[in-house]
C-alpha cells in the first residue's frame, strides 16, 4: 500500500501527458441551444491531457477565418486576460494571474492541479497591473503603452461609468477617479464592498460590468469548487452574479448557480444580460458543455447539484431535489472543457457576414479532454429577437500546433470601437486585433 501511494504522484506527472477517457462525440454534439448530454463517465484517475504552453514563433500568428484578417495590436505583454476599451479608443488590459491561495493548492489533488496549471502557461506570477495601449496614428498597432493602475491583487473586470473607474480585483472591488484622456490612474482606490476570496479561492476572477443608466454593477464570482468538495459552507456568495449599488456597496445576488461566470454582456436587440460560464469537470471528456446564456433575475442555474437544467451530480452531498427542481436550462452550449471565458456581441459593419450579429467567445481551452476542446474564438449566430440562432463559426484558430502544444490561449474578447475586434492571448502575450481582409 505504502509503495502505491508513494508512486501515486509519479502516475500523475505522467498524465500531464494525457490520461483518462476519450471523448466519444464531437464538440459541435455538445453545442448549441440542445447538446448531446451522454452518460458520466468517472474515473479513478480524472482525465488530463495538457496542452503544454509554449508561445508563437517569431512571426506567426492565429489563423482569420475568410473575409478577416488578425495582426498583433501589442505584444511582449505579461499574460494578458481581459480587455476594456475607454471612450477615447484607449485600450486597457488586466496583465494578471492567479492570487496565492494555498489553501487550494493543499493535499495531492492541489499539488497536482499546480503542476498541470503551470505546464498549460498558467504557473506565471501576477504582474498586478492594468496597461494602456494607445494606437494614436490608427494604424492598427499600439505605439505608446503605459502602466494605468499597478499595485493590484489580480484585477480582471473594468468599467467606466461617468468618471468613476471600477475595478474587480480577486477580493474587493474597487473606484478610481478617473479624468478623460488620462493615460495614468495614481490616486488611491475606493473600496465599493468586498468579494469572496482568501487562501481559499479556486476561481479567482472577478468580472464587472454596468447597468445601461450606471445605476448598478453586475459582478461575477467563480465557485470555491469543482462541485462542492470543500464543503458547500465554502462556497457563500459564490458561483453567482451579483448585482452591487455603487453608491452603499450593498449587493444581492442577482443569479446563482453558475459555476463559474466569466464574460459578461448586454444583448443589443433584447437588452437581456448574458454571461459565459465553464461547467464543472471530472465525469468525463463529453461532460459537461460550457455555455453562454440570458442571465435571468432571481435565476438559479443547477450549480453544484444539477448540470444543464435537472440532470443531477450525483457526486454533491448532500443533495438538493427543492433547488434543482428551479434549475434553468442554459440558452446555448459551446462545448464541454473549451473553458469558454470572454464574450461580445457584435457591432454593425465591423466585420463581414456571418460575423455582423451575434456574439463573440473567447475559448481558452481545455486541460481535461481528449481530444483538446476550444483554442479558438468562435462566433455564434443571434436572430432579431435576441435569441442564438445557429451553429458555431470559427473565427480565430491555430492557437494549436500540430503537436497539440499551445502558442496561445484566447482570453478576453471585445469591440475596439475603430473597425476591430481584440483578443486577448495570455499565454501568447499578445493582443490581436481582427478586422475585414482588405
């Protein structure tokens, strides 16, 4: 027994090569407004096939799908996660990683997602910062970039509203003033109320988005957990959006049930609020499917007891019948582990049809499947009405080699309000920037 356990994590380090089940349908099954949902499938040893990070070489780049094209707006970045654009066509972006949080790295299962995590690119310190990237000649590339606010404790989110500047560090989140034009936020922050986080804090990003009237504030907060195997008591306010009153710093939570909500953003023709979410992990290379939904008010979406609507998890103790009988069915699936994180809907006559109406999603890719999932940014096609209307449209790929290593991992995804559509690459280091081919 003794010997067993002592070649336990040597069996482990070998599956950061690949381990556990092969998927037995296609990505496109589990996508869309009806995934295919198999059975679970579980394992003594959960599924591991890493892609190992290894950034591009000197003058490569992603693949543009036809009609578009892809150039680096700036690169020579420190991970690069998420993208804010200022009215003044500034771009912001959150260089960050992962907080200390040694209560999630405790025991074998901790030890060994610290070696996966590091292999796939995501091992690298926190740079703390959010930078300005200004094209001031407009050519597509940035020229002048400058620290905008250091000293950080891993931001991600960022809002402006008027001049009150927001900030969703890991643990709080925070206001700046901010004056138009400034290249550079010195003053102190604000704290607005505080978020969950601590040495306990599996999914650390905190995302912030605003009301259309800037009345209220939209923020979300991952899961302590896969599925509640810390203890559900670890898991208050989490997996959740909360909506936050800027002016006292009081907040509900406006959704729950989301095991980890990522991007956020106002559908243009329903007005509805949508969110991309990374599902939970461990029953299998099919299960379950990411997805971008309509985020409804007092909405709970099965987190951790249920999967896709009703479909329980079995592994959740204890269980909750009365919770997952209320459990929504998200709107639309993009696949299962393609860690599915930025979101964006498109702007009119920025890039050519089909890419004109629907949403943009940034796929960091999977760690936990076989084969690799997501590695793209795909498109996903919306009707009049606000509703996804059709199958997903590759528009950025090659972020694999053909040795299935990762030259970069899409994060963030916005409109860059001159023509463009940004990518934040943080294992790449890079911000792309597509547009029509000319």
């Amino acid at each position: 027994m003794k010997r067993t356990i002592m070649l336990l994590p040597w069996t482990l380090l070998a599956c950061l090569g690949g381990c556990g089940d092969t998927a037995h349908l296609k990505v496109s099954d589990g996508s869309g407004p009806l995934p295919q949902l198999p059975p679970p499938r579980q394992s003594l040893i959960p599924t591991v096939n890493i892609a190992p990070a290894t950034g591009w070489p000197h003058g490569a780049k992603p693949k543009a799908a036809p009609g578009t094209q892809v150039q680096a707006f700036a690169d020579n970045l420190e991970h690069p996660r998420w993208l804010y654009v200022l009215p003044n066509g500034d771009v912001l972006v959150a260089e960050t990683n992962a907080p200390p949080k040694p209560d999630d790295g405790k025991g074998l299962r901790g030890w060994f997602m610290g070696k996966a995590m590091k292999r796939a690119g995501a091992g690298v310190a926190s740079a703390n910062r959010i930078t300005l990237l200004r094209d001031a000649d407009h050519d597509g590339v940035a020229e002048i970039r400058t620290p905008f606010i250091e000293g950080l404790n891993s931001p991600f989110g960022m809002v402006l509203v008027g001049k009150d500047f927001y900030v969703a560090d890991t643990d709080q989140l925070l206001r700046f003033h901010y004056e138009p034009g400034a290249m550079q936020i010195t003053g102190e922050g604000h704290k607005v109320t505080d978020l969950p986080g601590g040495p306990l804090n599996h999914h650390w990003t905190k995302n912030v988005i605003a009301s259309p009237d800037g009345s209220k504030l939209y923020v979300t907060v991952g899961s302590n957990s896969n599925v509640g195997e810390n203890g559900l008591d670890k898991e208050q306010g989490r997996a959740a959006i909360w909506e936050v009153d800027p002016a006292s710093g009081q907040h509900r939570l406006f959704a729950s049930g989301l095991r980890n909500p990522n991007g956020l953003a106002w559908q243009p023709d329903s007005g509805a609020l949508w969110t991309a979410v990374n599902e939970r992990d461990e029953i299998g290379s099919d299960l379950v499917p990411d997805y971008i939904t309509s985020v409804k008010d007092g909405g709970f979406y099965g987190w951790p007891y249920s999967y896709y609507g009703q479909h329980v998890d079995t592994r959740v103790s204890p269980q909750n019948p009365q919770k997952v009988a209320t459990a929504l069915v998200p709107d639309y699936a993009v696949g299962p582990h393609t860690a599915s994180l930025g979101l964006a809907f498109a702007e009119p006559g920025v890039l050519p049809s089909p890419f004109d109406r629907g949403a943009f999603v940034g796929q960091h890719g999977s760690w936990n499947r076989k084969p690799h999932s997501g590695y793209k940014v795909i498109f996903i096609p919306f009707d009049s009405a606000g509703k996804a209307a059709g199958k997903p449209i590759d528009l950025l790929t090659g972020f694999l080699d053909e040795d299935g290593k990762a030259k970069g991992r899409p994060v963030g995804v916005i409109n860059d309000q001159r023509g463009g559509v940004l990518v934040a690459d943080d294992v790449g280091n890079v911000v792309w920037r597509v547009t029509k081919a000319r």
